[in-house]
C-alpha cells in the first residue's frame, strides 16, 4: 500500500514540473487526498510558472504545517490472498502441479 505521506510530498513537488498535464493530474490527485486546492483549480496548473509559483509555495507551506494529520501507511508484506499459491484457484493450482515432474 502506498504511504499517503510520501504521495503529498511527492505530488506537491510535481506541480512545479515541466508537463502541464503532470502538474493538473498531481493537483486533481492533491485535491482529492487533501481536499485543498490552494486557490487554484486544475486546469490553471497549465498557467505559467510565475502564476502557479505562489500557490506551489502555498502547497509547501501548507505540508509543513499538515504533515502530521495524514498518516503513514506502508506494507511492505505481501498479504495472503496475494501469495501465488493462495490467489490462483484450486484449478490452475492443479495445472500448475501436473507440469510438474514425477519422482
């Protein structure tokens, strides 16, 4: 599972890249996770740098203080319903032992 922490520092640090349709996905994406907007809507992260730049310092100023409401969640463990042998049903677990040599 993603770590909602790493994904706002991460997309808070996109809004300043060079593709205009990066910058409006990781906005659309903060929006959501956050329900902050920091007075731009998405399509105005296609504006210039020098428009966007105040609400990219607004985004950053905002983590700061934020930064510690989102928690972190990390599992890095494979869940048992994901192990090959639990997840493939009884049918393909048996095709799977039938290609297997005898002896």
């Amino acid at each position: 599972m993603l770590s909602t922490l790493k994904a706002i520092g991460d997309l808070i640090g996109l809004l300043s890249h060079s593709d205009p349709d990066v910058r409006c996905f990781s906005a659309a994406a903060l929006a959501r996770l956050t329900q902050q907007s920091q007075g731009m809507s998405v399509k105005d992260w296609r504006a210039a740098p020098a428009k966007r730049q105040p609400a990219v310092l607004a985004w950053q100023n905002w983590w700061s203080q934020n930064k510690s409401r989102y928690p972190i969640r990390f599992d890095s463990s494979p869940s048992p319903a994901t192990t090959p042998e639990r997840a493939a049903p009884p049918t393909l677990k048996a095709r799977r032992n039938d290609n297997l040599p005898s002896g």
